[in-house]
C-alpha cells in the first residue's frame, strides 16, 4: 500500500488539501460542485425563514433537543414498521403482534392505518404484510434535500469514467453497519453483493477497516466478536486485519485485493465531519487484474480529493 501524508489525520488532510486539483482536472462536469454549493447554500437560507424558527423555539420546540416524553403510538407504530422491514418475508398481524410484544388488536389498528397511509402494503389472498414501496419515494426526497447527491455524484462520476470502476457511497449507521445510498459504474455486477438501502454488516472488505481505523471506537474484542461473524472470500487473521486498521489510519485509506470478493479489489476512503465524525465510506471497485500497482495509486489519490471534497461540504449537508 503506497500512503499519502504522514502519521495522523492533520497530515492526511493536508495532503488531501493538497490532491483536491485532481479530481477538478478530472471532472468535465457543465456545472462545478463550487456552483453547487453556492446554491446549496441559497436553498438553506429559503428553506427556514427565521420568523418559522423563532415561532417553533416560542413553542417549545427546540428541535435537537431531549425528547420528553415519548408518544406510545408512534413509537409502537415505528417498531411494527422494523419488524415488517427485518423479515425475510411478509407476516399476518399475530406475527407482528408477537413479536411486537403489542396486544393483537393495537397491532391489527397499527397496521391497516399504515396501509391506509401507504406505508404498508396487505397481501389478500395470505393476510399478512410487508413494507410499501412508497418508503423508497420517502427515501429519495431525504437524499434529494440533505444536497449529498447533487455533491457526490459529479465526483463518483468522474472516478468512475476515469478510473474503469464501479464508485459506492455508504452511510455509516452506527459501528457494525453500513447503509448503501448510492453507486455509480458498470466495473461488475453490483447486485451480487450489495444492494441500494440494504445495511450491509462490517467489519468486512476496505470499508470495515475505514470503520475501525476512523469510526467510533470499540474495544478490541468488541471488534474481534464483529469481525468473527462477517464472512470474507479469503478472511485474513485477526491480527492481520487489526495490521490493516493501522495501516488505514496512516495512509488515510484502505485496499482490499481480493480477499473480500474474488478478484475484485476495493479501495475505500473516510469522509469525516468538521469534528472528526465518520459520517461516510467513499469505496470504489474494480477487477484486480485491471489495477496494477500505478493505477491502485492514482485511483486512491482521487478517491482521497473526493473525500476531501465531501468532507469540506459536510457542515452543508443534513445526513439525519
């Protein structure tokens, strides 16, 4: 692995300071993410007229604040949507119930209001539910006005063309799993291994080294009890893996050749809050026999300018 920089984060970004004209020279884009921030940031400033805050803040509502007491309905309502989301198939509503803990009727209630909402969907001829596609048209509004997109994609565009691979952007769910938002390219049959909104658990492949080298810490048998569970093509050692995470936190990214996905090799990078929060995994993959050793580097020179970008812009984004 050829690093960039020298030991420590403040290095690491000064040498993605310094590599960020490479992904502008590669990118042939009509309109510029610098462009694209400014209009971000008109649309911030449109989107929550001061006179809307102060008359939520007179009303108690501050927001980010502790919750005082939580609502049993909703709550009882978001746990009936996570188990119809956790099953492998559709359920009637005494499955629900049971594993609900909720009595069957509130349970029955629960689920036609959702359908009735379009959240759920009744299947006639089985009785049973299943979550409603409409969830996606709710998920993309979320995506369309956090302004990732319109920052992410012009940059995993040009990595892409430029580079002969396919380009991922996941969102770091908490230190065991990470969220597909989006990908770019045709380098491989992505639906093999992984799918758009489906958690995917780590640490595995390039991204879960990023995960442990950057994202919240846990202790080393917290991670070695993670890493036992998640199934690699040719899993390295423990030791080998916790040898990778440092090598990660030196160089500022993370190779994969192979050992995740047969002769796929992945190379994934940190996008970090203006605190030193992971908030995403920037990966890119392509066939190993198309990445010698010259077009490993300069695939993660761009890749590290991308993060930069993503991370400079991330005070502007609303990731939830």
């Amino acid at each position: 692995m050829i690093c960039i920089g020298t030991t420590g984060r403040v290095h690491y970004y000064a040498a993605l300071d310094a590599s960020i004209r490479l992904i502008r020279r590669e990118m042939d884009q009509p309109h510029s993410a610098a462009s694209t921030l400014g209009s971000l940031r008109a649309k911030g400033s449109e989107t929550e007229p001061t006179g809307a805050i102060r008359e939520r803040v007179g009303a108690g509502d501050l927001g980010g604040g502790q919750l005082r007491k939580p609502v049993g309905a909703v709550v009882a309502a978001a746990t009936v949507l996570r188990i119809l989301h956790g099953s492998e198939r559709p359920l009637n509503a005494s499955e629900v119930a049971r594993a609900a803990g909720l009595h069957r009727g509130t349970t029955y209630n629960i689920l036609r209001t959702l359908q009735a909402e379009g959240f759920v969907g009744f299947d006639e001829a089985t009785r049973s539910y299943s979550v409603s596609l409409h969830i996606l048209e709710l998920a993309y509004g979320v995506l369309r006005r956090s302004g990732l997109m319109d920052l992410a994609r012009p940059l995993m565009h040009a990595i892409s063309d430029a580079h002969g691979v396919s380009v991922y952007l996941s969102k770091v769910l908490g230190p065991s799993s990470l969220l597909l938002l989006d990908w770019v390219g045709v380098a491989f049959r992505t639906d093999l291994y992984v799918t758009v909104g489906r958690p995917s658990p780590v640490p595995a492949g390039a991204s879960g080294v990023i995960m442990a080298a950057f994202g919240s810490s846990s202790s080393e048998p917290e991670l070695e009890a993670l890493f036992s569970k998640v199934a690699w093509y040719q899993k390295p050692s423990f030791a080998d893996f916790l040898a990778r995470v440092r090598e990660a936190k030196k160089c500022g990214f993370a190779v994969d050749r192979g050992a995740m996905f047969q002769g796929i090799t992945l190379v994934s990078v940190p996008v970090l809050s203006p605190s030193w929060e992971l908030l995403l995994i920037l990966t890119a993959a392509g066939h190993s026999h198309d990445l010698d050793a010259e077009a490993l580097d300069a695939l993660s020179r761009a890749m590290q300018s991308a993060a930069a970008r993503l991370s400079e812009s991330a005070r502007l984004l609303r990731l939830g």
